[in-house]
C-alpha cells in the first residue's frame, strides 16, 4: 500500500454521545470483515476502551488516533501506519462531531481527523424522537464545516417502517444518502462502570456475543456496498506512514509489560516503541503470575482497573514483592494511572506494592480532561524540561498527590505538580502517547539496559 493511494476509510460520527457510535462503528467492523475483509479498527481520541472491541471485531489491534495527545501532524501518518494491508479502515469517532479539547477550537475533534485523513463521515443520528427535525439537524452538521465531508446517514432507534419513510422523505431536502436505518431495539449487552464500557479483557465470551450482536444489526439494516463505495471515494494521502524509530543494540533488554484483566489501557504503539529501541517486551499478568517475566530490566505499568480487582492483587504477595525489589534496585519503571495505584502502600485498604509513600482510593469525582504537562526533573523517561501532551481519566485519589520529587508540571488554570519520581519510578496519573515524543521509549530501554 502506497502513502498515495491508502485504505478505503469511513469516520463513524454522530451529533452527540450516545447516538450509537460504538454499536454502528464495532457492527460495521465485524460485519466486513466477515465478508472477508481486512478491516483496519481506529478510534478519535484517548479512549481505550473500545478500541478493545474494535480488535475483537477485526482480529486486528484498535488503534487511538488523538490529535491532542500526538498533535495534527502525526494523525495521517498513525492512521497509515495502522492500517497497513488493510482493505478497509473504520473510524470510530468521539462525543459529537465538532466536539474536540475545551477551549481550542476543532482541536482533537473527530471533525478534525476527518478532515487530515480526507475520509467521507457517516453520521449516525438518534432519530427515536424527532421525524421531519431530523433534515434541520443533518443540515445544520453539513453546513457548519464545508470542509468535513458528510457523505451519508446512518439512523438509529427507529420506531417502524412509517417512522423510517418520513425520516427518508424529510431528508432528500439535504441531498444526503440514507444508508441505512437501525430499528429501536434492547439495547446489545455492553455494561458499563465508572470508567465507560466493561474491557473486553474481563468478559471474553460476552464480548464476543456482543460484537455478533452488533454486526447482525448493521447487517440487516445498512447498505453495505453502498458504505464501502463511499469508503473507496476517500481522498488520496501524501503522508508517510508512522515508523517507530529503531535503536541498534547488541542484547534486547527484557521489559515486562503488565496486561490481563486489571491493566487493559495502553497504545499499541507504546509497545512498538520499545521493541525498536531494542527491548524484549514480554506481557505478564499481575493477577495471575507469581514473578515477573526471567530477565525483566524494566516494567511497565499501564492504566486499568485495578480498583476493582484489589482484592485479587493484593492476594499476589509474591508478585508485588517482586515489583517492590526491582523499584529498589533502581530499574526503570513507568507507572500510569493504574499502575500508579499498583505501587502505592494501599489501595482502598488494601496493601499493593508499597513502592511509594502514598495511598490510594476510590472517590466521589470523576477527574477526566486534556493536560499540558512539563517534566519536573529528571527521570527514566524525559530528562527535565521536556513537555508532553496528557489525558487524566480516573476516579480515585492518590494521597500525597505528588512526592518530594514530582514527575509533571501540570500547566494552565489549574497549576499544579503530580506524580511520583524516585530512583528508577515514574509514577503518575497522566496518559501520555509515546508516538509524539519517541525520545521516551529510547531513553526508558538505554536506563533497562545501564541500571
């Protein structure tokens, strides 16, 4: 696949949330590539979440395109790396279309991905209380960018055969094709907690019925040929896809990665990273096994819900004194959300790794947003200095927030420091997507390989 001639590619979007994204974008995922297509699965934003459907749906892994965290110019370039051999890319949207980072304009919206990946948008519209409004509403969303290219509408939670002709009457007006129209229905089993949907790491089997679920649905109610030749009609790309940049090494240090059901929220491109700056990286699952991986120079520990299986970590003696040891010896450890909560002394009573000074809880609040963050001081990750793009998404509280030596400045209105920096940790509750600063994952693999 040539940078001049990429994947086909449609961008799922809708008005606001909670229109039926998901169930449309994961149902068109699996309903093609079903038909034996190699469908590439992208997600707007930082959610990972539901780009563990999307690789449920295409044996493929779900990919976050975020133009905050990466920045504009690394979107084309992500996307094309992504969707190499693919034969169709899906792109999953967020919030509303024109929704992006408060207070910065199209910045990170799905409006704004659309438009550097010059694919066509499919906008999915909850019709389940309105029939004539709906041409106002398609027109307005057409109207408001000329530049975002809406070619076509997808309409959810329609009540009967007469609802769905005077939705299809009412936009002819708009001049944008129906391609198809879902019927109200119960809603697919995809439950829900404090963070979003349930990972699919944590039910398997019901994730799968699920993703069955939803592509029966698309199937029986959007034109698929018609959705794929709209796919087939994006426009060519002149970017060169993403490389990981590659670190030539004469032993591949062992980094241990933590997965399974606790620890499900990393970018598939963190780990990519890695293995070109020369680490071996090598999954383990802080649930289940004992020690860490033979050989481990250094750890990662991604984000997750370690609240929800405490009970069950802190079970794993052997394993968090494990964690502990090598924190002490002065390896490279990279903690985010998640694995900050692993290393406290405690989380919500119950011991954890004791790396760090602090203890952790579930709280009333959900903290969520956009971050700017600056490096305090030097670390196994950046040395002082270095500005990072972040996403802070959690419902819990570390308390001390931030230790004698804090890993981020975090910048704007609310000026604060957070995060932990001791010896090899850097423990903290921002997200931060590697691709835009490789520097990291080089400087991370050169400490697992020196300390």
């Amino acid at each position: 696949m040539s940078s001049a001639s990429p994947v086909p590619r449609l961008v799922i979007a809708a008005p606001a949330s909670g229109s039926g994204k998901t169930t449309v974008a994961t149902g068109l995922m699996a309903a093609f590539a079903r038909r034996g297509l190699a469908v590439s699965p992208h997600k707007v934003g930082p959610d990972y979440i539901d780009p563990g459907y999307h690789a449920l749906a295409t044996g493929r892994p779900g990919r976050n395109l975020d133009a905050w965290l990466c920045g504009p110019e690394l979107i084309a370039p992500l996307f094309l790396h992504g969707a190499r051999g693919g034969e169709l890319a899906v792109v999953e949207g967020a919030m509303g279309l024109y929704d992006g980072a408060a207070g910065a304009g199209e910045l990170a919206s799905t409006a704004q991905v659309a438009k550097l990946l010059r694919a066509p948008v499919v906008l999915v519209v909850d019709a389940s209380s309105q029939s004539r409004s709906v041409a106002a509403l398609v027109h307005g969303f057409v109207s408001w960018d000329p530049e975002v290219w809406i070619g076509g509408v997808i309409l959810n939670k329609v009540a009967s055969d007469r609802h769905e002709a005077l939705l299809r009457e009412a936009l002819e007006s708009t001049g944008v094709p129906v391609l198809g129209a879902l019927r109200r229905s119960a809603p697919v089993d995809t439950p829900s907690r404090h963070l979003g949907l349930v990972p699919v790491a944590e039910r398997r089997a019901e994730a799968v019925e699920a993703v069955a679920a939803m592509a029966a649905r698309v199937r029986e109610g959007c034109d698929l040929e018609a959705l794929l030749a709209l796919a087939r009609s994006a426009g060519p790309l002149s970017d060169a896809p993403w490389e990981p940049p590659v670190a030539v090494a004469e032993t591949r240090a062992v980094v241990a990665v933590a997965g399974g059901a606790a620890f499900t929220f990393s970018y598939a491109e963190h780990a990519e990273l890695l293995a070109a700056a020369g680490a071996e990286v090598v999954p383990f699952d802080p649930l289940r096994d004992g020690q860490l991986p033979e050989g481990t120079r250094g750890l990662v520990i991604g984000g997750g819900f370690p609240e929800v299986y405490a009970a069950e970590l802190s079970a794993n003696e052997p394993l968090r004194e494990a964690v502990a040891e090598l924190a002490r010896s002065g390896a490279p450890v990279a903690a985010e959300c998640a694995g900050l909560l692993y290393l406290c002394q405690e989380l919500d009573g119950r011991p954890m790794c004791g790396v760090l000074d602090a203890r952790a809880r579930m709280g009333e609040r959900l903290t969520l947003g956009y971050r700017d963050a600056v490096a305090v001081g030097d670390s196994a990750l950046a040395p002082a200095g270095t500005r990072m793009r972040a996403h802070e998404f959690h419902r819990t509280v570390v308390a001390p927030g931030a230790g004698a030596a804090p890993a981020w400045g975090v910048r704007g209105p609310e000026r604060r420091v957070e995060g932990f920096v001791q010896q090899g940790v850097h423990a903290s509750y921002l997200h931060t997507h590697w691709a835009a600063a490789p520097g990291v994952a080089h400087r991370f693999v050169e400490r697992c390989r020196t300390s």
